[in-house]
C-alpha cells in the first residue's frame, strides 16, 4: 500500500516522541508498505492566536497551547493536503492533530497512547491548561476521531478513553502494543546467557527516566536504602537525570547521566546495564505506555512498577513484572524484591517469562503484522 505517512517532526530523529515516530514508520516499511513522509510540518499561527497566547502569558497562571489551536490544525491540514499523492492508499498519523481538520477522503488512521482526556490532570503539562485550550482540545480530539477510519491505541486504557469519553465507535478502536525500541532481538540463548552471569551476591536495580518526580524517583531510591539497610548488597543505576535531585547520592548508587540513543556509545551503555541489572524499577507517578518495560523485558529482565495508566497492558503480574499502587512506599517495592531474589530459580523464571512477553507482544515486527493486517481490511 502506498500510505502517507504524517508527522510534525522529523519522524527519522529517534529522540523525537521516544523514537516512536521512527520505529512505527520503520514497521510499516517492513510490512510492504511504501511510505510518503509527509513531514516536519509547523505550527502557523495568525495574529488572533498570538494575541490569545500573548494575553494568557501576560495575565493567567493558566497555560495556552498552540498544538489545540483549531486555527493551527486547520494550518497543519492545509499543508497536508498540499503534499498528498494520487496514489495515496492510507493517511496514517502517529498523533491524533493531524487528522483532527483533514478533509481529504480518504481512509485515515491515528496510532497512538492517549487521548486528550486521559492525559488531563495526568501529566503535569496537563494540570494547569486554560480553559480555552481544554475546550479546543476535546474538540480537536472528537474531530480526528470521528475523521478516523481506524483509531489504533497502545492500551486498552488509551482505547476505553477514546470510546468513553468521545464517543468512539468500538468497532474502529483497536489496541497494538508499542514494541521495545531496540536495534536487534536477542536470541533466546543469549538471554539465557545473560540471565545466567547477573550476579547472585549483589542485586542490580536499573531506574531509567528524564523526569525525576513523575518516574517516582524518590520511591527507587527509598527500595534501595531499605534493601541497603537491611543487609542486601544492592547498586541502584540512574539513567536519564540530568540535574540530580540529592547533593550526594548514597554509595549504593551509581548515576550514570543522561546517555544518549543516537550515539552507537550511548546505544551500548543502556545496552549493558539491560543486561546486567537484575530488575526495572520505576514507580511512575503518570505513565501513558512505557516503552522502557517492553525495552527491559526484551533482555529478560523483569520490572516494577505503578499500577496506572497503560502499564498494565504491558505487564502481568508475576509474570513479566509485578505493579503497586501509587501509593506504595519503597519498603513495599523492597519486600517484593528480596523475595523474587531469595529463590534464583524462580527469578530466572520471571526473567525467561519477561522475555517470553517481548518475543509474543511486546516488540515491532508483532506489532507491524497486527496493523497491517487492521488497515488491509479498510
């Protein structure tokens, strides 16, 4: 199928949107379809919505955003639909905006983790919007929605969303997993491998997240003093903060910085702590998805996380991870972890379980078929 493929960015910068615009345009690729990148686009804006942005600037504590301008989606869908081909199949956008003003008649499909509504009050960039951009957010949302011929979420959370708050028809709400953004699938023999040569004196916790707060970075590292304190030899690795949250961190952890994918150097850092850590820990405070589970699971590695959002699409519980409510506290994260590591055999067998879940669902080329197969039938 010939399909335009839509995205405000440049969908080959893989640090862009987590590298999903990237690696869904690489899957339908692989699934035979030729792909016309219809991208960047920008955000055009007349003097009315400057002075909306300027007004709200000046005088609310409120926050105005351009991307649910209607003026600024009607901008985009112009652009759009002056770089659509004759040949054009499918219209596909990682992102529902997009679609939201788009006319053209033509099969249209949005693939993404959220809706508009389940994020606000979620993420703090969508606590504090105004009401106008709420409004016109909804608004936007129900447009592309109702545009869309298939709208195509990464959990049921996201899907239950679009179908309870917008009204969607069920029919055309599907869910497809994200895949673990990774070069290469490991062969089930080196995860064995891998699984063998972690350590069995010393547990090695992996927390991987920019946002220090929202990742619950304050409940990792509460696990990792209670296991400290308790006589367990434990390492807490951080990736991703770039400003520390402590002036010292304790001896137990080892910060690593923010460690770039772009970089073979960077790409082979995260590698290695993948294999080498025992277990994910990232008590997120908001999750939409998650990629770094599937990420993690692809190297056996069991995780820990918060019962919210579209995790738990991701993990089963005492399978390939184990979930806590939000309230949890560290000692409850700490408990679960000595005692999956006080019996080795059973934790090789989360591990092979983790992997098991990456190889059926959790990765691209499962996913690849599972969409293909959805926008054949339109």
């Amino acid at each position: 199928m010939n399909i335009a493929y839509i995205t405000t960015y440049d969908p080959s910068d893989v640090n862009k949107w987590s590298g999903l615009g990237y690696h869904i345009s690489q899957t339908l690729v692989q699934q035979g379809n030729n792909l016309d990148y219809i991208s960047p686009l920008e955000y055009r804006v007349n003097t009315a919505v400057r002075m909306k942005s300027w007004l709200h600037r000046k005088f609310s504590k409120r926050l105005f955003t351009l991307e649910r301008e209607p003026y600024v989606a009607r901008q985009l869908a112009k652009q759009i639909e002056s770089r659509v081909k004759p040949h054009t199949d499918i219209m596909f956008s990682p992102g529902s905006i997009n679609l939201s003003m788009l006319e053209l008649k033509l099969p249209k499909v949005l693939y993404t983790d959220a809706t508009f509504a389940s994020m606000l009050g979620f993420y703090d960039s969508f606590k504090n919007l105004c009401d106008l951009s709420v409004r016109d957010g909804h608004r936007l949302e129900r447009y592309a929605l109702e545009r869309s011929s298939l709208a195509i979420y990464a959990s049921e959370w996201a899907a239950a969303s679009a179908v309870r708050d917008y009204g969607a028809d069920p029919s055309k709400v599907k869910v497809v997993p994200f895949g673990a953004n990774i070069d290469v699938k490991p062969e089930l023999s080196e995860i064995r491998e891998i699984i063998r040569q972690r350590s069995t004196e010393e547990c090695h916790l992996l927390f991987m997240g920019v946002d220090w707060d929202r990742k619950g970075g304050n409940i990792a590292l509460e696990a990792a003093q209670m296991l400290h304190d308790t006589g367990t030899k434990v390492t807490l690795h951080i990736v991703g903060i770039r400003k520390p949250p402590v002036a010292e961190w304790p001896s137990f952890v080892i910060d690593h910085k923010f460690i770039s994918k772009r970089t073979p150097e960077g790409r082979s850092q995260i590698q290695q702590l993948l294999k080498q850590c025992h277990f994910l820990i990232l008590p997120t405070r908001a999750e939409a998805f998650g990629l770094v589970f599937c990420e993690a699971n692809a190297y056996g590695m069991p995780v820990l996380a918060t019962n919210v959002g579209g995790i738990p699409t991701i993990v089963r519980e005492d399978m390939n991870g184990w979930m806590f409510p939000l309230q949890a506290s560290g000692a409850a994260y700490a408990d679960r972890i000595r005692q999956i590591m006080a019996e080795r055999t059973r934790y090789e067998n989360h591990c092979l379980e983790s992997y098991n879940e990456f190889m059926t669902r959790l990765n691209w080329d499962v996913a690849g078929k599972h969409i293909q197969s959805l926008i054949q039938e339109l």
